[in-house]
C-alpha cells in the first residue's frame, strides 16, 4: 500500500506547527506522471457531441416556449398595456405573428382536454 503523507510527514492537523522557514521554500516543478499514478481529472477535456435526438428536442421544446409566449401575449394584450408610443406602433404589427400562435395554443389545449377526457373515462369504467 502506498504511504499517503501531508506536507513531508507532518498530519492534518500539525499546521500550526509550522515554521516560517518552511513557507518560504519554493514549490517543486510538477513532474511527469509515473506508471503507478491516479490521475482524478473527469471528461472534461474530451469532445461532448450531443446526439441528434436531444438536439431535436431541444429545437422542438424552444419552439413550443416561443409560440406558447406569443400566444400569451396576444390572449392577455400585452402590446396593448405598453405606453410607449413608437415601441407599442412596432408590435401592434406583430399581431399577424401573435394572433395565429394564440389560435394554435387553443386548438392544442382543446384538443390535449379532449384526449385527457377520454383516457381518464376510459380508466374509470367499471
């Protein structure tokens, strides 16, 4: 087994044992490793490729955040409770964006209580 040794023999606990002399000595060059040596260093120097389905879905979840925003900001007139006169001119155009985004938020939402409806009926019969 190997000897583990702190500071050249001294314990965890002897720091205040110490002397000044000791502190001013200058710290070896690091050497190369030798055969018989752990080295505790993760993946993080290694290439992270991401798989195509994560990145798919990553895409796919931004998307639906995006129009889901947009559909929030028609349904609760946000560009309406801005008082600017310039910025609020700019995104009353953006309604040919929100609008379609808040119709497609609706028929998702009608449609997913539709299906939860069915399959909660379809568990409870007895």
């Amino acid at each position: 087994m190997n000897i583990v040794s702190f500071s050249g023999g001294e314990t965890a606990g002897s720091l205040a044992n110490r002397k000044a002399n000791y502190l001013r000595e200058q710290i070896p060059a690091p050497q190369a490793p030798q055969k018989d040596t752990v080295n505790f260093r993760g993946r993080e120097y290694e290439d992270k490729s991401q798989s195509i389905g994560s990145v798919i879905f990553g895409i796919a979840a931004a998307a639906v955040l995006i129009v889901g925003g947009l559909g929030a900001a028609h349904k609760y007139d946000v560009v309406g409770k801005l008082k600017d006169g310039k910025v609020k001119d700019f995104l009353r155009k953006s309604d040919v964006i929100t609008e379609p985004c808040y119709k497609l938020c609706s028929k998702v939402k009608a449609c997913a209580v539709e299906y939860f409806d069915k399959i909660k009926n379809w568990f409870n019969k007895k």
